[in-house]
C-alpha cells in the first residue's frame, strides 16, 4: 500500500532535481522549467498531506495553484520569447543586465 512517506519521498525527489536544474543550468528555458518542477513538487506534498488528513481543502488549493501557474507559464514563455528577440540569446550569464 502506498503511503504518506512514499508521496513525500517523491515530492523531495521532484524538488531536489528541480533545484538542481536551477543551480546548475544556465539557459533560462531550462531554469524555468526547473522552477516549475519544484512548484509541482510542492502541490504534490500539498495533495498528499490533504489526502493524509481526510480533508478536501488542500486538493482544492492544489487545483488554484495549477491553474495560477498555467496562467504563469504563459506569461514566462512571452517574456522569453521578448527577451530572446530583444538580446539574441537565452543564457543567464548573458542576460546580467537590465539595460537595452
């Protein structure tokens, strides 16, 4: 039977990576796709402990915060795509300054 811990030793997987990509990669695309395996992680331990508790409040939250975060990821990629436009490239250590 799958229990809480099962679910949380995922969640701390999925968030690990997502933090690894962070850290570690330089093209922002990567680093946003990073960002967003982290917040899943997080909504997954979120479900998890809703699901643990009996109680349908966090579920709930969970399907706020994939819906926020659809709206999110479209708003990114945009501004991705205005940045690679603007700059030609989509390196973190490229894009250092704010300035045109």
């Amino acid at each position: 039977m799958i229990g809480l811990n099962h679910y949380l030793v995922i969640s701390v997987l999925l968030f690990s990576l997502g933090l690894l990509g962070v850290l570690l990669r330089r093209n922002l695309l990567i680093v946003y796709m990073s960002l967003e395996l982290m917040l899943n992680a997080a909504n997954l331990a979120l479900a998890a402990f809703s699901k643990y508790n009996q109680q349908l409040d966090g579920q709930i939250l969970v399907f706020f915060i994939v819906t926020v975060a659809a709206a999110e990821v479209a708003v990114g990629l945009a501004l991705m795509v205005a940045l690679f436009r603007l700059r030609q490239t989509v390196r973190v250590d490229e894009l250092n300054a704010m300035k045109l």
